[in-house]
C-alpha cells in the first residue's frame, strides 16, 4: 500500500447514477481482481473506497455509483484534476484453476468482476456471467464482458431488460462462483451454489486494517473486511455475524 497521485482522465456517466472513472498513475501495488483504493475527494476528510474494475500499467479504471456528498463531489471532477489515492488495498480474489465457474454480480458490485473476468479469459477459463440489475436504467458493462467473448445473463427486478428477477432464478448447477454484491444477494447466492469467493462490502474508518472497525467473525477467529478482505472463502462465512 502507498500513497500515490492519480490525474484524471475520464469521468464519464454511463448508467443512472454511475460513473465511469479512468485515471493515470502508478498501478503496480494493485497485485489481484477485487482489490480497492481509498481516495481523498478534496473538501472531505474521510477517504471514499472504491473497488477496481480493471488495471494495466499506469492506467486504473473504477466505477463509482453517486450515493452521497463525497460521490456527488467526485462525480463533478474533470480531466487533468489529480487525487491522493491509497493503492493496493485488500486481498482480492483467488483465480482457481476452475473451467467454468459462475461470475455474479449485482449492481454496484459489478465492477471488481470485470477485472477478474478479463484474467480469468487470460487463463484460458471460461466462466459463465451473472448480472443482475434493479432495471435497464441502472445496466453497465454487458458489452465489455460480452467483448471478452463470454455468455452474459442478465436480470433485472422489474423485468425491463433480460430475465425478470433475480441472479438466483437463473443460477443452475454451479458448483464454483465469484460473487460480489449487495448482503442480500450474497447471502442468497451462497445458498445456491457448491463454493466460491464472496466480496463484501464494509464501513471502513482507516481502509490498511489498522481501526479494525470492519471485523466481522468467520468460522476460525476473527477477519478485518478492508485487510483480509474484502473477499472470504464461501466455507468460512458466518452469515449471522456479518
């Protein structure tokens, strides 16, 4: 982890509420999929986390969802701003030598899995992708991983695009997923599937593990969700204590 400057290079809207975010900077802490920064946003004191959709050299890609003042801040940025950024946070997702595992994600928490997903095809895996939406307002990034020549399934709540319902309604047979989303998704997929990695989401006061506000109990002691995660291992979650 390191304190670094990133310059913006695009901060663009692409669905209701969320934006696309492209900065330049140094990426070599960023090690794993589903690995987040902590940027400063000027005029706040407590730094926003942001899961990273996708990385290459000098070049990092987040997709934000405007929920609050800090976002709403963020959201009015320009080209060529520069922002304090955290790098390298978290320990991300374990790519396992699975041919075809299920990717699932819900809103917000779609992003990190494209990252996964594009190293996973770079691996020569081939997992089938989940997307579940609240409706065709809220949906992003179904190009990019159909781009990457993978079957793309997508749910939406009311019905206005792809399959009424939810990501479990079509969930079949899976014997491995990554999944990140909402606590009421995950929870419910973990019912549905045989294994996997789940990415949590957590109030965070320090984001590097040092205020352990995020601890949540597993199944063998104790995890910081901002440092040992925020992804755990299907088989040591506790859903009574998250």
């Amino acid at each position: 982890m390191r304190e670094l400057v990133f310059t913006i290079q695009k901060n663009q809207l692409i669905a209701k509420h969320m934006f696309n975010f492209v900065l330049t900077g140094d990426t070599s802490d960023i090690m794993k999929p589903g690995q987040f920064v902590n940027i400063q946003v000027p005029g706040f004191f407590l730094r926003r986390p942001f899961s990273v959709c996708d990385w290459r050299e000098n070049e990092l890609t987040l997709i934000y969802k405007v929920v609050g003042n800090g976002t709403e801040a963020l959201s009015k940025m320009s080209a060529g701003q520069e922002l304090s950024i955290l790098s390298g946070l978290g320990n991300g997702y374990e790519l396992r030598e699975i041919k075809n595992p299920f990717i699932i994600g819900g809103g917000a928490g779609v992003p990190p899995l494209y990252g996964l997903a594009k190293r996973l095809v770079e691996k020569n895996i081939t997992p089938k992708i989940i997307l579940g939406f609240n409706n065709s307002d809220e949906i992003f990034y179904v190009n990019e991983f159909k781009s990457l020549g993978l079957e793309v399934t997508v749910t939406t709540l009311d019905g206005s695009y792809g399959v009424k319902g939810l990501v479990t309604d079509v969930i079949d047979n899976c014997e491995y997923a990554y999944v990140c989303g909402p606590l009421p998704m995950l929870k419910a997929v973990h019912k549905k599937v045989s294994d996997g990695q789940f990415s949590f989401e957590a109030r965070m006061g320090c984001g590097f593990g040092v205020c352990m506000g995020c601890s949540v109990k597993i199944k063998d002691g104790y995890k910081r969700i901002c440092k040992d995660g925020p992804v755990l291992n299907y088989s040591e979650i506790l859903w009574d204590e998250i």
